[in-house]
C-alpha cells in the first residue's frame, strides 16, 4: 500500500457543498487523470455517473455529517439487475473544499473501483488471503492512504504509521464475520483529528463497526502535534469455496497499457501523460517482475509504491532516470533501484527527519530501459537530488551518475526522439 500525496489543511475555508452533478464531475475527472479513457462516453444523469461500460458512481442522499459531505455509492456493474452490487464510502473535504474531497474519494475508494475493474494491480494493490499483508478468508484490494493536515511533517508520519500497523490484518477477528456480501465488502479506515482528541473509526459496507473502530484504537497509534487526518479504502472479495481467485462481478475493462498511471505512486511527481514531459513508469523490479505472480505476493512483504522488500530478493527504491532526446525533451524513466538494507534504512531516517537535501548513494539500476534493454540491468548508479516538497510528498531520487560504460553513455549523450518514443507521446503538430 502506497502513500499518496499529503496536503496542508486550510485554516478557515469557507464550506460550500455543490450540487451532486457538479461534484461528479470533479470525480469523473479525477478517475479520468488516474486512468485516461475510462470515462469516455460516460454522462451525468440525474445523481449518477454512468459509463457505457457498465459501471456507474452515484451521490446518495447524506445520511452523517454536513457542510461538505458526500456520500458515493459505486457500481461495478449495473447490469447485474436486480440487485445491483455496490460498495459505499462518504467524504468530507477538511479544507471544505469539494475538489478535495472529490481527490480523496477518487485516490482511495476511486481506485479500489478502477483495480477491481483492471484487475491488473495498477491503481490499487491485491493481497490474499494468507498474505501477512491480507485478511485471512479473503482476498484484498487496497488504496494507497491519503493524508491532509495543518503540517507536511505530521502528515507523512501518521501515513506511515497507518500504512507500517497493518491494521486490517491485525483487527481482522473483529470485523469478518460481518462481512455479508458474496462479491465484495468495502471497508474505509480512518484515523485523525487533533492532539488529545484523535478518532479511530473502521466502517464496515458504510456503517461505523464500532467493535472493529474500538480494536483499531488499541493498537497504539501515534498522535500528531497538529492537526491530521489519513484515510485509506479497502475491497474484500470473497474466497471462493474450492479456493482460488476470487470471482468479479464483472469483465475487466482491458484499459489499454498507457491508461494505467504513469506516475500513480511517485510522490510529487508530474503526470507521465504530457507530450512535453514524458514519462514511463515501470511497475516492477525485474528481479520480482521474473518472479511467479504466486511466489512474488509471497515474498513481497512491504511495497508502498516507492518502497519495496521482497524476502530472499532484496531492498528497492522507485527512482528517475532522465534521457535527453535530440528535440529538446527529456524523457523519464521511473525505475528501480536496488539497495543495499542499511542503505534504504537510512533513506527512510532521512525522509523522517527531513534531512534528505544533498544526500548522495549508491545502487544498481533494476529495469531493462528503452532501446537498450536488459544491457542495463545491475549497472552501478549513484542516486541524488530528491527533496521534500511543500505539500510533503517526496520527490524521487535521480540517477544522477554511473561507472557502467553503457549507462554513462545513456546519461550523457542525447538519443534520437523516436528510437526512445516510438508513437507515444507525440507532440501535435504546429500547423
């Protein structure tokens, strides 16, 4: 599970709630910047949005809260008539900012819809049911967890504090056998609030699960000194009765490869979509791509997107790798590194303390890239120029160097636009 990009909280907003259509239209956007082309030819109609499809967000009437609240109900697929299947999650923008609140839903539930749609672990991430990460009888899909807050520094702590506590496995007795539905359960976790007064709260299929909520609380959270909120959204799929995956309620949607998001887990990163800035984002280490998809859940045992461990593999850092092309552009390669375990922990140290300005060290590069392929697996690299940006992401690391002949030659010479590109990312014509 990933963190995703933290905000400040504004001090005194002014709340005003928007219409449900107009406050859809904020969603469709955001899962159409997540995942370009999934809502084409989808309409606003009445409360709902509805693509051709089949799959369908509606605002329901507010049943809690005020001000900013929404209510979103999501419907994988509408065709499964009469009882259609959903899953429901409610927002509330703490800035009172309905874009705000539209980015939360999108980021968290949002995308646990999208990945149960792809089905391919590109917008949320999966775990089964004996995975140390899962809830056992079930499989898991999972959202990165979002944060906002008075302080970026607070933000990323209770983020990581939420995301390293494991709390669905760990409260898991507390909340499974109420989990009623045969195609999927949606379950939010939330945690904030300020110093003195922090709020744990588990809500089972929309209702608060006050036994899940009172375990949730005793598992030692830690308490900001400002103001903070952190939240993340997760799908629990029934395992079927001869084990096995478990079954969706519908066909995947087979977006396209370059739908999937380019720069989804990259803290502070630009958009991979910009003819002007492009960018590939590639998944996985080679080293746990090669890997079994069975053998790799069960080896992988922390992945926040930026982060990965892998057991008997190794340590592995999402970072850019910048190649200048002959008209003027550069593209990015959003790859792996390998690093050595004392390495990665002092990383992590420096992003806590906020001391990663100007810190410089070493890896070996983990992707086949571009035209010149595996040639460039294991190449020494040294890593720098990441930094903490104001609204607390982090911006990766680059590679900044590399004693391997090849790799040199990739960082310092320039390359021809279309050998790297081939068609995508052209940029439109001038006449």
């Amino acid at each position: 599970m990933s963190w995703i990009r933290s905000r400040r909280r504004a001090q005194e907003p002014a709340a005003k709630r928007l219409p449900d259509l107009e406050f859809l239209s904020l969603v469709r956007a955001g899962l159409e910047a997540l995942a370009p082309g999934v809502t084409q030819g989808a309409e606003l109609k009445g409360n709902s949005l509805i693509s051709p499809q089949g799959w369908a967000v509606a605002v329901a009437p507010p049943h809690h809260g005020g001000g900013v609240h929404y209510d979103l109900v999501a419907l994988p697929d509408v065709a499964l008539q009469p009882d259609v299947p959903c899953f429901v999650d409610c927002v509330e923008s703490v800035s009172a900012n309905p874009q705000d609140a539209a980015d939360t839903w999108v980021q968290t539930a949002g995308a646990c819809l999208l990945e149960l749609l792809d089905r391919r672990a590109h917008f949320a991430d999966r775990a089964g049911p004996d995975d140390e990460r899962g809830v056992p009888g079930w499989h898991l899909i999972i959202s990165g967890a979002v944060a906002v807050g008075h302080d970026a520094g607070e933000n990323r702590r209770l983020q990581d504090a939420l995301l390293s506590t494991n709390v669905l496995h760990r409260i898991a007795e507390w909340f499974t056998a109420d989990l009623e539905s045969p195609f999927f359960n949606g379950v939010k976790v939330f945690y904030g609030g300020h110093p003195g007064a922090m709020q744990a709260e588990v809500r089972v299929n929309g209702e608060r699960h006050e036994a899940a909520s009172a375990a949730m609380a005793a598992l030692g959270l830690p308490e900001p000194a400002a103001f903070t909120a952190v939240r993340f959204y997760a799908l629990l799929l029934p395992v079927p009765s001869g084990g096995g995956e478990p079954v969706h309620p519908t066909g995947p949607l087979e977006l396209d490869s370059a739908s999937a998001p380019a720069c989804a887990h990259c803290h502070g990163e630009s958009g991979g979509l910009d003819p002007e800035h492009p960018c590939f984002d590639l998944a996985l280490p080679h080293l746990i791509a090669e890997l079994p998809e069975e053998e790799r859940r069960r080896r992988v045992k922390h992945d926040t997107g930026a982060i990965m461990t892998a057991e008997g593999v190794g340590n592995f850092l999402k970072v850019r790798l910048p190649i200048r092309l002959d008209d003027g552009r550069t593209v990015t390669y959003l790859a792996w590194a390998y690093l050595r375990a004392s390495v990665i922990d002092d990383f992590v140290q420096r992003v806590h303390s906020n001391q990663l300005a100007d810190h410089r060290f070493e890896g070996l590069l983990c992707n086949a890239i571009g035209p010149w392929g595996e040639g460039l697996l294991r190449a020494p690299i040294v890593l720098g120029g990441q930094r903490i940006n104001e609204d607390g992401s982090v911006r990766s690391s680059t590679v900044l160097e590399s004693s391997d002949p090849l790799l040199g030659r990739v960082l310092s010479e320039t390359w021809p636009a279309a050998a790297i590109l081939g068609n995508h990312f052209p940029r439109p014509s001038s006449n």
